[in-house]
C-alpha cells in the first residue's frame, strides 16, 4: 500500500463488483463443487467475516482522488454489509467494503 | 348643442385650444392615462399576491402520465451512461453512475410511485433521462422516460393531490398543476428522496 492510496481486492458478486481492502483479507477458498464460486475470508483488520462470490478478479490501487463518499440516498438504502466508499476510476466503479 | 356648451366652458375659463382639445382635457386625459397604467399595475401585484410567486416547473413523463418537480431542485438533466448495480440496495436503485467525476445514485422512479408494480428487470435506460434533484442536503437521479418542457405557473395553480391517487403513493406528491391542457402530479423531492 501507498501513501494516500489503498489496494483492493476486487470481487464479482453477480451483480456488483466490491472492493476490499486487500490488508483485511485472511484468504480465498474456491468453493467445492460450485464453478466460479469463491469464498473470500476476511477479518486481519476487523471482525472475521466471509463474502461468497462468483469471481475474483484481482487487485487495484485507488489513490485518495478515487475515492468518493457513498451518496446517502444509497446508504440508506442498502440492506446488510454497508460500502464504506465508492471507487471511480477509469476502469469502472466498485463499492468499498 | 353640445359642442356649443363645450366651447363656452372654454371661453369662461379662457383656455382655448386650436386643437379643439384644452389643456384641461389635456392634462386630465394624462392624469386618466397614469391612472390607468397605476390601476394596472397594482392591479398585477395584487393577482401576484393573490396567486403568489410563478413556479418554474420541470415537466416529464413516464409513459403517457405526466410529472412536474420545481426547478429550483432540479440540478440538471442528462442522458444515462453506464450505471454500475449495487447489491443488497433496494428495488427502486438502479446503480451508481460516474457524472462528470461525482457519484450520482439513479433511482427508478417508476419503482418509487408504483411500488408494488415491481417487476424482475431493471428498467431499461436507452433513450431515457435521468432528472438529477437535490434536497435538504441529499441528491440522486431519477430515471424517467422523456422529459418535455419547462412551465412556469403562479403558485395558485398548484391543487390539492387529486383523491383518486393512491394514498400510500399521494404523500409522493405536493400536489396536481394542469399544465398544457392536462393534470400533472407535481412531486415532493423531499419525499422521493426519501426512503
């Protein structure tokens, strides 16, 4: 990780890709018996807590300039696990786990 | 004769015009002119007070149903580009768009007024517009099918919600207008940003 800027670990859920902080990653599974499905376990940083998804497709480097506050019409209405942040880059745009 | 009495006026009073008009009807046709054009005006303040200040009015369809929201919380209108999907959010949130550097949250707002009308697909964005309000510090975009003009109205033309509007959807709106020979629910940003 460099100064001002975090690196990610970025998932495919189905629906949405999600970024997580690659320093809070404590491994990835491949699911047993489900192609394409991964299971990502997190927790070196905070509480232990797993993300089942359909692909991991690597990690990216967002500098603080890509990085933009969740809007609060979304915070509100978004049920479970909360972004944190929204990443914008020329690539596309994951939400911050 | 009536002529004839109207210059005898004028003689007593030793005002004679060549014109056949005095300088008395003169100067009383000016005072009538300016009390004409005073009568006027304030005759245009007091409908303005009674009707209240114009409201300009953003008006957009989905469908054939027509919609209005104030202008002063419109921020703009653009055509939708690529919106990413959020998971866990709820039905009526399209995604998340990039405008022009920012985060822009897209709602569908067919979803928000028909809630119960939800259907598995998300809406389809091409050729659509996404109407951008902000409100008491929040913002988002509203995916609407065609957006048709700009009407400026006095506030006296905003009604009551008309009573064959669903309950649960009448606290959507601020109220009806007619605008362009049709009635148009006029929406409450506040309450459709708002979950």
């Amino acid at each position: 990780m460099r100064s001002g800027s975090v690196d990610l670990l970025v998932v495919d859920d189905g629906a949405a890709l999600r970024g997580y902080d690659c320093r809070d990653v404590v491994r990835v599974e491949e699911v047993a018996g489900e192609p394409g499905g991964y299971l990502v376990r997190l927790g070196r940083l905070g509480s232990p807590r797993e993300v089942a998804c359909r692909e991991v497709l690597g990690s990216v480097a967002l500098s603080a300039r890509e990085i933009r506050p969740v809007p609060e019409v979304l915070r509100e209405r978004i049920t479970g696990e909360k972004p944190w942040a929204v990443g914008l880059t020329g690539q596309g745009m994951y939400l911050l786990y | 004769m009536r002529n004839g009495a109207a210059n005898t006026v004028f003689e007593v009073i030793g005002m004679v015009s060549t014109s056949g008009i005095s300088p008395l009807d003169e100067a009383r046709g000016e005072l009538l002119r300016e009390a004409s054009i005073d009568a006027e005006a304030s005759g245009r303040e007091k409908a303005q007070e009674e009707s209240g200040p114009a409201r300009s009015l953003l008006v957009f369809f989905l469908g054939s149903e027509g919609f209005a929201v104030d202008l002063v919380h419109v921020r703009k209108v653009l055509r939708p580009s690529r919106i990413a999907c959020v998971s866990g959010a709820a039905p009526e949130v399209l995604g998340l768009m990039n405008c022009q550097g920012e985060v822009l949250c897209v709602l569908d707002l067919r979803r928000i007024l028909s809630p119960g009308k939800e259907t598995a697909q998300p809406a389809a964005t091409e050729g659509k517009f996404i109407v951008v309000v902000q409100h008491g510090g929040k913002e988002a975009g509203f995916l609407v099918d065609e957006v048709r003009d700009v009407a400026e109205l006095p506030a006296s033309s905003v009604h009551p919600v008309l009573d064959s509007i669903d309950p649960s959807r009448a606290s959507l709106f601020e109220g009806t207008v007619a605008c362009g020979g049709r009635f148009v629910g006029l929406l409450s940003p506040s309450a459709c940003l708002n979950p």
